[in-house]
C-alpha cells in the first residue's frame, strides 16, 4: 500500500530456464493486470456521449435551424409597392398569407421546427438525466425514423408548392399583360426565394437524419 492506494502485486519473473510458451503467458498475464480497472472506468462514464450520439444531436440542430430559417424569412415576407399597368401606377401590397402555398410551407416548418425541439429536449434529457444514449430501444429509432421520414417529403412537397408561385410572381404569365412582379417587389421576392431555399436545404438534413436512423438500426 502506497499514498493509501492499493497497488496490484507485479507477476513472478519467469524462471532463467523458462520455455518461449512461459515468457508468452507471463506477458499475457502483465498486460491483463494493467487493464484489469479498465471495466471500472467504462461503468462510471456510461452517460458520456457517443460519436453517434454526436451526429444525431448535430442533424437535429441543423433541421431546428434550417426550418427556422425556412419559416422567419416566409412570415416577414411583404412589400408594399407600385407598378405601372396599362400605363397606369398600380399599388402593390404582397404579403406571404395571400398564397395557400406559402401558408402550407410556413404550417411545415414550424410543425418541422417543434419536432426537432422535441426531440433535442428529449435527448438532453437521456443523456444528463438518464444517462442512457440518445437513442436508447429499437421501437424508438424506428418511431424517429418515421418522423424523419415523413418531414423530409414535407418539406419538399411544400418547397416544391411555394416555388411554383415564386417562380409565377418573377416571370409573369407568357402571351398576357401579367407583368413581373418582382421588379417592384424585390425585398418580398428574395425573402420568398432564400425560404425556399433552406426548406430544400431542411428537407436533406431531415433525409440524413433517417440515413443516421438507419445506421443505427443495422448496428444495433
């Protein structure tokens, strides 16, 4: 006993006469006692995270983030302005809530922008309450995955939707007077345009996110 530690016996030397089978197991037997309180060690940090555990919690702030994105650029979408028509100035007023395909990608992203919070509080929780992993059954990575899933095809259903109108509003309508818009609403158009953008960009994170849910399943 040294510094009121307890320190493990060193083995035997083997013998000046000992056979190359001997001096193995007597190295075997040195290796295994200098790793003997490494099971220890690993039942104390149980809670620790993961690399797994690493890049779910990243995907989930990256689709929080970029549905985030997505909806605040969409809700402070609206221009007040005029444009001439026929020869006549004509006031414009634009807001996001004038189009069913705007309102429908707003409704997505911020249905996309609770379930990652959720998920990230739950999460938090697992790992400095439970201390147990992120993802911690097989019945709950397949629950996730569904989630996943299902908000990917969301959000590209609903970028798909608002990019048709956005696309109306910037190059009017062919063979009529239906001039572009977006000439004299320019703030409301790039606002509507950088939306749709990072609801694509939501849309692949949430598909790497079921890719990561996969992972997981073929793993455990």
């Amino acid at each position: 006993m040294m510094n009121g530690h307890k320190t493990e016996p060193a083995p035997p030397p083997p013998p000046p006469s000992a056979t190359p089978r001997q001096l193995t197991e007597a190295k075997v037997m040195a290796e295994e006692n200098g790793r003997q309180v490494e099971p220890c060690v690993r039942s104390k940090t149980g809670g620790t995270l993961t690399k797994g555990d690493v890049v779910v919690l990243t995907l989930r702030l990256l689709c929080m983030a970029t549905s985030v994105t997505a909806m605040s650029f969409m809700v402070t979408a609206r221009q007040v302005s005029a444009a001439s028509f026929y020869g006549f100035q004509v006031q414009l007023h634009s807001k996001w809530s004038f189009s069913y395909s705007f309102e429908y990608l707003v409704g997505v992203t911020a249905t996309a922008t609770a379930y990652s919070l959720l998920q990230l509080l739950i999460a938090g929780t697992r790992l400095l309450v439970k201390k147990s992993p992120v993802i911690p059954s097989r019945n709950q990575a397949w629950l996730v995955f569904a989630g996943d899933q299902i908000l990917a095809y969301a959000m590209m259903s609903a970028g798909s939707a608002a990019s048709g109108v956005a696309n109306l509003n910037r190059t009017g309508i062919r063979h009529t007077a239906l001039p572009n818009f977006c000439k004299s609403l320019d703030s409301f158009c790039d606002h509507v345009a950088v939306s749709i953008a990072f609801t694509f960009f939501s849309c692949v994170m949430y598909a790497a996110a079921a890719v990561q849910d996969v992972i997981w399943l073929s793993t455990h």
